[in-house]
C-alpha cells in the first residue's frame, strides 16, 4: 500500500464524470488522492511537464481523440507512468488491446466503484515499481556479467551475420567501430583445427537441434592467447526451422591459473540470478499469492519429474529457475481479473492466455545459461496442438516445457483456488492419465506417475 498521498492526473472531459470519480474515490480513501484534471489531449503533455504525477485515469473518448488511439497518443508523453483506462467505451477488443499495450487496467464506468478503483490505481503503481525494480536487476545482472567476463554472440542462418554483445568484443580485443567480424574474420582467431570442431558444432546443432558447450583457445591481436569457454544453442522459428544459433562465451583464462578464483566469479553470477529469480517471485506474490505459491509447488514437482526421467542437474537447475518464474507474465494481468472469484469471461480469459508470451518478453533480455524464456512460453503448449500462444505440437515443444505442462496441471487440480475447491491429486492424475499422449508427453506422464506411486511425492 502507497503510504503517501497519490497524484493524479484525470483525462476527463464530462464535468459530471469527473465530480463522481472525484467523490468515489474520496469515499472510498478519505485524503489519500490528489487530482489534477484535463479535458483534452492536448493539455497532457504540457501539465505533465508542469507537476509530478503518479498515475494517469484515461478516459478514450474526448473531443479530440477517441478509442484505441487516445491511449497511443498519451503513453507517448507517460512512458514511465502507469496508466488506467475508466472510459464508457465497452469493447473487448479495445480493452485487450490497451492491456496487452501496457494499461495497467481497463475499467468500464458504471462498473466499478470507488474500492474497486481504489484498488486499481494502487496496482497499477505498484506494478510500475516493480518494473523498475526488474530494471535495476538488470543492470545488475549486465554489471555481474562483465565481472564475470561473459558475454553472448548470435549467428542467423538466412543472412550469415554475426552478432556480438559489448563483452565479446572486449574479449576479443576487437573495436566495437569495426562491427562484428565476418565468418571469415571470426575464424581466424582460431587455429585452424579449432575453426573445423566449431563448423562441425554448427552443423549438429541446425540438424538435430541439440545444444554444445565446449571451450575454445583463442589467438587475440595483443598476441596474447585467451582460453574461453562457450555454448551454442539452436533458435526455432514456429515452424520448428533452425533460424539462428545463440551463444554464450565467458572468458575462462584465469581459471588455467586459478580455479578458485573462476568459483569466486561464478558464485557472484549465480547469486545475481538467486537474487533477481527471488525479486521477481516476490513482486508476483505481492499482487497474487495464489500464483506466487503455484509457482513454487510446481517447480518441486517439475524437477522431482526432470530426476526422475535423468536429466541433467544443469537442466534440472534450469527447469527450477523456469518453473520458479512461469508464471511472472501474470504481472501484466490486471489483479481484478486474476482473484476474480466468478468464471472468467472470453475476454478476461485472452487476457489471461497472454501471460506466457508476457513472461518470455519480461526475462528475453536476462542471458540465463538455460532457455527459460522459451520453456515459460510454451508451458501451455499441448502435445496435439490445441495450446497456446503458439500452437506448437510433440517434439517443437522443450522437453522442459512438457515437463513444466504436466507439473502445471497436477498442481493447479489439486490446489485451491478463488474460484473453485480443490479437487485432490486423484483428481490431477486421472487427467494427466486421461491425456496421455494426447495433451501431455506420455514419458513425463509415466515419469509423474511414477514420483507419486512409488517415491509418495507431496508437495511441501
């Protein structure tokens, strides 16, 4: 809860409109609201300038501007503020459009009350100091990454060109002024050996889609000799195509001379990813516990499967950062629609559907070692077809994300909900058996199976 009073700026042009949200509000929180008030477009950018605001209640029809376009016009000039859309406009397609643009809710007159909007404003700027939470994590994750010397490189397929992070080229000893190297360039930093081992990893990663970790020695233009240790990892399009192949490369010199040093430099990354994989659970519990403690059961599920059927503890760990956050996207989800304790309408429930591609587009920018951000935004892909947001089917899906699927659903079955009582484990596993196959992997369903029958899994 906002402990201050909060400023806010009413784009509003029925004087009757606004007398009433004025007063709902005031019921609602005596003292807690300090409204500003325009009645036009134009007027917004040149009141932001003039006094501090918190957050915007946008009303999409005015005199000169209406529908899905006022709110263009007005995030222009309010990147950084949070705003709500209270408009008389009842239209789902222009509320999910304005959601999925980033309106923190869309509110309809009438509708809401002044608790209700009360709580909405409060949200929507919590919601904005979480995102710039999640921003300082990211600063801190690039600052923990050029300590540790890492950085990430690309390579697409259709235009052989190649792509560097600033790190790279620091590690190569390169200028960032001359661009990334050509293939060519590229290999003759290598001894010619190295060059062949490096073609033939390309090769096997485009054609059966598997990712290689290997290191690399490296000839710099200071005449000095780099040891890097590097990954390579296939990128799919969403016909399932190898399009790209995406890489790390830290610079593993010193751990030739000193590998207690390396540790020092590893645990320091880890404890970032730690720190900013607890920051965001933490800033989704605050809007929904329930999902909150889901994320966390299901990821106790997920790797007890992933053991199970003998992953790796590298892609163990993974799933866990995965499962920890697959469900992060909800953040763009209004809080109103998330602990509603009715049957969601088609509308609320496309809005719901977006927090998988939500999720991936809060963490694509985070390099983990592991795909997370592709596992979160297929943990609702079905092995027929029928999930979303892609549609993907059988093998086009990460095992991890079946994995997640699967653990996803026995969790949810068997878990109280706002809008349901909790259906039992029984439950949760006759569904998984009934789709086996059909919607969920059929080895991660017997590997699930098998935890519960015979290692009596419970969740904590």
């Amino acid at each position: 809860m906002i402990d201050r009073q909060i400023k806010i700026l009413l784009i509003e042009d029925n004087p009757g409109d606004v007398r009433l949200i004025k007063e709902m509000l005031n019921q609602a929180m005596p003292g807690q609201f300090d409204i500003a008030c325009v009645d036009r477009l134009e007027k917004v950018a040149k009141i932001l300038t003039e006094m501090n605001v918190d957050i915007l209640l946008l009303d999409l029809g005015l005199p000169d501007s209406q529908g899905i376009d006022t709110f263009d016009r007005v995030s222009v000039n309010a990147v950084t503020l949070p705003i709500v859309v209270l408009t008389g406009l009842h239209d789902n397609v222009v509320g999910l459009s304005t959601v999925q643009k980033g309106a923190q809710d869309y509110l309809i007159k009438g509708q809401v009350n002044g608790s209700g909007l009360s709580r909405a404003i409060h949200y929507a700027i919590e919601r904005k100091q979480i995102e710039e939470a999640l921003k300082e994590n990211e600063r801190l994750l690039q600052e923990a990454q050029r300590l540790g010397r890492i950085g990430n490189w690309a390579y697409d397929l259709a235009t052989r060109q190649i792509t560097w992070s600033d790190e790279v080229f620091d590690l190569y000893e390169r200028p960032k002024d001359l661009g990334p190297p050509t293939e060519e360039e590229e290999a003759s930093y290598y001894p010619p050996e190295q060059v062949k081992k490096l073609r033939e990893y390309a090769r096997l990663a485009v054609e059966t889609g598997q990712e290689f970790k290997y290191d690399i020695v490296v000839n710099l233009p200071s005449g000095k000799i780099g040891f890097f240790t590097t990954s390579m990892r296939p990128v799919k399009d969403k016909d399932g195509r190898v399009v790209k192949l995406f890489g790390t490369v830290q610079d593993i010199t010193e751990r030739k001379l000193s590998e207690e040093q390396l540790k020092e430099s590893y645990q320091r990354l880890h404890n970032t990813l730690v720190g900013i994989i607890n920051a965001l659970s933490i800033s989704l519990e605050k809007r929904d516990p329930y999902t909150a403690n889901h994320q966390r059961r299901v990821t106790q599920l997920a790797c007890a499967i992933a053991k199970e059927m003998g992953l790796s503890d590298d892609r163990v760990e993974g799933l866990r950062v995965a499962g920890s956050l697959h469900d992060i996207g909800k953040i763009y989800v209004p809080a109103e629609i998330l602990s509603k304790p009715t049957k969601l309408t088609s509308a609320e429930f496309e809005i719901i559907k977006t927090h998988p591609m939500g999720g991936y587009e809060i963490l694509q920018s985070v390099e983990f070692p592991w795909p997370v951000g592709q596992v979160i935004v297929q943990h609702h892909e079905r092995m027929d077809g029928s999930g979303y947001p892609a549609g993907l089917k059988d093998d086009d899906i990460l095992l991890e994300a079946r994995i997640l699927a699967v653990a996803d659903v026995v969790e949810a079955m068997s878990s109280h909900r706002p809008y349901r009582p909790a259906w039992g484990i029984d439950a949760a596993l006759g569904e998984i058996i009934k789709n086996r196959g059909i919607l969920y992997d059929t080895q991660v369903v017997d590997a699930c199976m098998k935890v519960f029958k015979e290692r009596a899994f419970k969740f904590e």
